[in-house]
C-alpha cells in the first residue's frame, strides 16, 4: 500500500502542471472605447469612454478558456460638446442616473487565428441586456518596459443598434448603427 501511494505522489510529480489561467487588471489610463455613427449623411459623430475598469482572465494554454469583465457609468462618455452629452443624458436616450452602468461580460471566446479571437458576451446598455460579438486581436504580450510586470494589449471592434438598447431616437436619419473600436492595455494582477 506504501509502494502504490509513493508511486502515485511520483507519477503526479513528474507530470507537468498545466498553467492556471493568469488575472489582469485594466490599466484605466491606456483604455479607451470609441464610438461612431453618421449624423445625417453629412458627417461621421465620434464619442469616447475611457477610465474604465476590467478584469481579464488570460489562460495561455487554452485562450478560449480566458474571459473579460468590464463596467463603467454611463456618465463617463465623453462627446467633445457639452449639449450633445447632455441631450445623451436625457430622457430622449440615457435619462441617465448618477450610479447607471455599462457593462460587458464574456460567454465564450473562439480563438480565430495566432492573435485573434471573437468574443462572444452581454453588454449591458441603458438598462437592456444584448449579445455581442467582438472581433479581437492580442497586440502584445510581455513585461511592459516601464512598469516592469507583465503587460497585455488588446484592440477590438463590434458594432451594435442603438435601437436595441432603447436608444433609437432620430433613426434613421442619425444611423441606427453604431460602430464601436476597443483598445485596452492590462497588467497582471498582484
């Protein structure tokens, strides 16, 4: 019984731990989300979130085993005029409170290529729960020159209606469609 047991504990030692997927933390200063759509036909409209916060869990050895959570208050977007995020804050689409959040959380990850995934999850929007897909791409991984830890990088694009999350107000002369570019720096977590 001895022998069977120290035979067991050597075979387990002697085979390679798999790595556990590795937590990262966004880094808020170098993460942005910008959105676009045609205002009219006559022009494309440009608004921005940033200083938002996220988790990544990364597995290296499965990477459609990873995930993604991100939050951040509505009342973040940045529109580069005041009226426009005001009226965004209005009744006519957000009627947005102090405390409403925007959120994503993955459901799956289809890794595509050696550096790109779709992931698949629930952004959560004006109080509406949509999927979404994300069409990602790994920029970069390693020990970030400055910080000295490991570092990750990310860029996404996806697009959505705005009519979905009971944002449809002047479509369609303002596009219902939405165009939505992400770019996300993390850092491993302590």
């Amino acid at each position: 019984m001895i022998r069977r047991s120290a035979l067991a504990l050597a075979l387990l030692a002697a085979t390679p731990a798999l790595a556990a997927p590795e937590a990262y933390v966004l880094d808020s200063s170098h993460s942005q989300i910008v959105f676009s759509y045609n205002h009219l036909g006559f022009s494309t409209t440009y608004g921005m979130f940033s200083g938002f916060e996220g988790q990544i869990s990364f597995d290296a050895d499965a990477p459609a085993a990873s995930s993604v959570t991100v939050a951040f208050p509505v009342k973040t977007m940045l529109t580069g005029w005041q009226e426009r995020f005001d009226h965004f804050m209005s009744p006519d689409f957000f009627a947005a409170t102090d405390d409403e959040m925007v959120s994503f959380t993955s459901t799956s990850i289809e890794v595509t290529g050696d550096n790109t995934a779709n992931i698949a999850g629930d952004l959560t929007l004006n109080g509406v729960t949509k999927p979404v897909v994300l069409a990602a791409r790994l920029n970069q991984k390693g020990d970030h020159p400055m910080a000295g830890k490991p570092w990750m990088g990310f860029d996404a694009t996806t697009s959505v209606l705005r009519s979905d999350f009971g944002l449809g107000m002047f479509a369609p002369y303002v596009s219902d469609e939405v165009q939505i570019s992400i770019s996300v720096e993390a850092m491993k977590a302590d």
